[in-house]
C-alpha cells in the first residue's frame, strides 16, 4: 500500500538531499552493492518511521512496529550476502524458479521472520493494553505461561 510513497520519498533522501548518482545498466558495480542495501534501509527507516507515527496516535507507541521494522533489512541484507557467496550475484538467475519453490521460500522466510520478530513484538503490545487479557480464559493463561509474560 505505501509502496510508491515509501519509493519516492527514498529517492528524494538518497538523489536530491544526499546527491548520489541513480543506478543504471552502466553503473559501476560498486556504485550498485553500495546503492541497493542503501536504499533498502532508507526505505524500511521510512517505512519504520510511518508506522510508529501511526501507532503513537492510536494507542500512545508501544513500540512494536520499530521493533519489527528495524532488524529487517538487516535479515534482507544478509541473505543478499549469502545469496552472493553462494552464486556470485546478486541478482536472481536467467531460470524462473516453479511456483511451488517461490511459494515455499516466501512461506518459509515469512515464518522463520515472524518466529523470530513475533515474541518481542507482542511485550509492548500487551504492555499498552491493545489486546486486553481476559483472566479467566484458560487459553490466555496458558498462553502467558509459555511465553513466561508476567501480564496477568
């Protein structure tokens, strides 16, 4: 949804204010592997920044969208580095994976994401109230012992 709005204001901090070169079939490598991690976090730093503005209006800022915004070009850039050592580019090869080989690396980078990010994301949440216990429910309970959150 925020894409093009996310995409431009990045242009405008990294092309008009910082007054770096745009990249182009011509570009220098280096210009390019500098460049694209680059823009990759101005955008999740913009991205970052619009959805904290928007949770502090709705419930005071618990925090959880930064928590979830800000590791995650840090996952993206290391897997773009791993990408790199283990094929030598960057970029995605000539052969288009099948379908169910994209499904299943989109599925399994999703969860393994939400795995790791999901736990310190819910503290805050549930530290601010959005998502109102009710003590009695054997769900919530149990729930709240697994994760050993101290809410109830």
């Amino acid at each position: 949804m925020l894409r093009r709005v996310l995409l431009t204001t990045t242009n405008l901090i990294i092309h008009t204010i910082l007054h770096l070169p745009r990249t182009s079939e011509k570009s220098s490598p280096g210009i390019k592997i500098i460049l694209g991690p680059l823009k990759l976090h101005t955008v999740f730093l913009v991205s970052a920044l619009t959805h904290a503005a928007g949770e502090s209006l709705g419930h005071g800022g618990s925090g959880a969208s930064s928590i979830f915004f800000r590791p995650l070009p840090w996952a993206i850039t290391l897997e773009m580095a791993i990408q790199y050592l283990v094929t030598g580019s960057t970029r995605p090869s000539d052969k288009t994976p099948t379908l169910i080989r994209r499904m299943l690396g989109y599925v399994t980078w999703v969860v393994s994401w939400f795995i790791l990010v999901a736990p310190f994301m819910q503290q805050p949440i549930i530290e601010a109230g959005i998502f109102p216990t009710m003590p009695r429910s054997a769900l919530t309970q149990k729930v709240t012992k697994l994760l050993a959150l101290n809410v109830i």
